[in-house]
C-alpha cells in the first residue's frame, strides 16, 4: 500500500515491469546489492522504520519502453504514511511537502491558474502511468533521518536504470532539479541541450533548474519558479510525434 513502510528485504518478489527486470536482476547480483541489503536487514532488525514499502513502485508503475520524461529526485520522503515510491510524490490523504506545493505552482503558473489552486491529491501516479518515471537516485529512508540511506548501493542501480533509458530510441526529456540531480547529469554526461543517445537515432532533451524547494525555487542561476520545464516538455514530445504529459491529471 502507497505510504506503508518496508516490512522486509525481498528486492526479488516486488513487481516490477517485465522490460525493467534485467537491470534489476543484475543489479541484484552485484556485491553493491549484498552490501545494501545487509545494510537494510540490519536496520530492520534493529527496529528502524524504513519508507517507502515498496521501493520499486516507479518501476512497477512505469515500463521502460514507456519512459518519455525522467525527473530526478534525491531520496524519499522520510515521514509517516508519505512515500509511495515515486519522486516528489505523496501518498494520497497526505499534506504536500513544499517542495512538491511549488511544482503544482510552477504547473499553474505555465497554466495560467492561480498559484494557490492545489490539487486534491498529492500522488503523481498518473505522471508515472502517462511515462514519467519518477527516479530517486536513493530509494529507501530510514524515518525521521533525510538521506540515511545515501551512498549504501541504490546508486548503482539508479545509475543503470538511467543507461537504460538513455540507451532508447525513443526521445526522453530529463528534468533535472537541484544540485544532487545536476551532478547526477554529470556523472553520466546529461548535459543542458541535446544530447545523443546509444541508440542508432533520436536524440533526448536534458534540462536543468534549481530544486522546487522554498530554499532554493526562486534563486539563480536558473530558478524553478518560471523554468517552463513542463511547456518545453510536451512541445519537444510534440515535435516529435509524442502525446503530450497531461501534467493536470490527477489519480482518481
């Protein structure tokens, strides 16, 4: 259930997409998986509280013939009854975090709506069902401890989830926000433009703003606020014979 905390170490039985499992089966059998999983064994039989309960939600959620937009988070929200497995998003019933309230203003303000017109929910599954693979380099919290779980092994899978989709023929649109995500792009040479894939053609559009928090939303060098990222996005999908995300969708 969207929200519940990890009751156990069991990577191999959570569902994912049929096109997803190479990677994470052999991410799986890595020394960086062994490790990682001990790492979480160990905080659960020491009666740590992890989020969310199902860390592969995006996956699960999200195929990867289907990704058109990837937006990149950090970890997941490390409250109760808030994580669901996809970035930025909150469980249903649950207040929106800041960070999110300013990508729903930022969403109204290309929109032309009031900035205060907040949708009923905050959950983004029906981004995630419509090709936006909501991807948190790090995929599990322990509660109460923002990125307590950073640098054990989950960014070696998100990592390669990230070469999978750039490897695609199919035009992706990278939306990365704040730091950690701008060095992310770095580290596997997303850079601001267009950027060529591994495959025989297409090419994918990698854009860079700060983070939707209040801390840094409205700062330079490239604020959040008036990034016009989603605009930008459906155009280049467009273009490119792609329906547009319908961004206002909400799960019902």
């Amino acid at each position: 259930m969207p929200g519940c905390a990890l009751g156990e170490w069991n990577p191999e039985h959570w569902p994912v997409s049929a096109d997803w499992k190479p990677v994470i089966d052999q991410f799986l059998g890595s020394q960086a998986a062994r490790n990682l999983g001990a790492f979480i064994v160990q905080g659960l039989n020491q009666g740590a509280v992890i989020f969310p309960g199902h860390p592969f939600r995006a996956f699960e959620l999200t195929p990867l013939a289907s990704v058109r937009v990837v937006i990149v988070g950090q970890d997941p929200y490390h409250g109760p009854g808030q994580a669901e497995g996809l970035a930025f998003s909150v469980a249903a019933g649950q207040r929106l975090p800041p960070s999110l309230r300013n990508i729903f203003k930022e969403l109204n303000r290309e929109a032309g709506l009031s900035p205060g017109a907040m949708p009923p929910s905050g959950s983004l599954w029906s981004w995630a069902r419509q090709g936006v693979l909501l991807l948190n380099t790090c995929l599990t919290v322990e509660q109460g401890s923002p990125a307590s779980h950073s640098l054990q092994g989950w960014e070696a899978l998100t990592d390669e989830i990230i070469r999978a989709v750039i490897g695609n023929d199919r035009p992706v649109v990278f939306l990365l926000w704040g730091a950690h995500a701008h060095k992310l792009g770095e580290r596997l040479q997303l850079r601001p433009g267009f950027a060529p894939t591994q495959g025989p053609q297409g090419r994918h559009l990698i854009l860079k703003a700060n983070h939707p928090s209040p801390l840094s939303a409205l700062r330079p060098p490239v604020p959040f606020i008036g990034c016009g990222h989603f605009g930008t996005t459906n155009r280049f999908l467009e273009e490119r014979s792609e329906l547009p995300v319908r961004w206002q969708a909400q799960e019902a």
